[in-house]
C-alpha cells in the first residue's frame, strides 16, 4: 500500500493558482472600452463612413479626442473595484450623446466647440425601434461583457503605475487630436 500524504478533497479555492494569469489587467479594459467609445460610439466616423461627413480630417482627430478624452477618464478610475462602473457611465453617456448627435443631425464639432443645444434625444426618439437598437448594440451588450469578464487581481503600487503610464499615454493621444482639429 502507497503512502498519500496529499488527498485532493474536491475544494477549489476562490482564486486558482492560475487564476490571476488568465483574467485580464484593468489597463486592457480601459484601452478596449476607450477604443469602443471613440470608434463605435463616434458620429463623425460613421458619418464619413456614409459619405455625409464633411471632411476626414475631423473625423478622424474625433476619433483621437473622443479615444483620449476617454482614456484619461477611465484611467483614472481604472481601479479593479471601480473601473467596472466608470467604463458603464462612461458607454450610457456616450451611447446617449451619440444617439443625440444622430437624431438631432448636429455635427460632432459641437462637442468642443461647446453646445448650443441639448446633445441629449428627445425622449419620443426612446420610442422608435432604430434608437433602441443603438443602444443595445453600443451600450448594453457592453455593459453586460465588462460586467461578467474577469479582472486580474494587480496590487496596488503596481496599478497606480499602470493607471499613470495609460493616463499619459490617453493625454498624448488627446493633444494629438487637439492638434488635428485646429
């Protein structure tokens, strides 16, 4: 007869051993909820992508603005505990202000050259099929994917240092779309 010094009881612990190397740092899910947000969520792409946009040029320093804006926002929050509710605000705000700046046709320079009217919908556009339909597709569908995905575990000092370095790297690409807009 063997001796068995070690017995398996069928106890898996709250972390596995390989756990942590499997989920995902809180810096992806900022850079993927900024790039969502300046690519899916951006009037002023999709608008030259239809052929309705006057130019590329700002559409495409909106995708680094928006990209940027969003980047040093969710850094800043890109906390294991908070970076799940600033990404979910973060997609309701910008779903909505999208769906605003496409029914109401506003150009998507309104954002920065500061609005002169509600960015918002109206609440009857809630009604139609199309509208709520965006915001499935660029909002919840979202939302439900960062909300069931699993973070990494990271310790402290060593977030901070991720959040800074993806914060300075969010600012550049920030100043760069200031650049091309002017």
């Amino acid at each position: 007869m063997a001796l068995k010094l070690f017995r398996s009881t069928g106890y898996s612990s709250l972390l596995m051993p390989g756990e942590s190397r499997v989920a995902t740092h809180p810096s992806w899910l900022v850079f993927g909820a900024s790039l969502w947000l300046a690519i899916a969520c951006n009037v002023g792409l999709w608008r030259l992508l239809a052929g309705t946009a006057p130019d590329v040029r700002s559409a495409l320093a909106s995708v680094l603005l928006l990209g940027g804006a969003n980047g040093v926002f969710l850094s800043m929050f890109g906390w294991r505990r908070t970076i799940r509710f600033a990404i979910t605000v973060a997609l309701l705000v910008g779903t909505l202000v999208a769906c605003g700046l496409w029914s109401q046709q506003l150009p998507i320079e309104i954002l920065w050259h500061g609005p002169s009217r509600s960015l918002l919908p109206a609440w009857t556009n809630f009604l139609r099929w199309q509208v709520l339909a965006l915001v499935l597709v660029l909002a919840v569908l979202p939302i439900v994917w960062v909300w069931n995905h699993a973070l990494r575990r990271v310790s402290g000092p060593a977030q901070a240092r991720a959040n800074l370095v993806g914060g300075v790297i969010a600012a550049v690409v920030f100043l760069a779309g200031v650049l091309a807009a002017g």
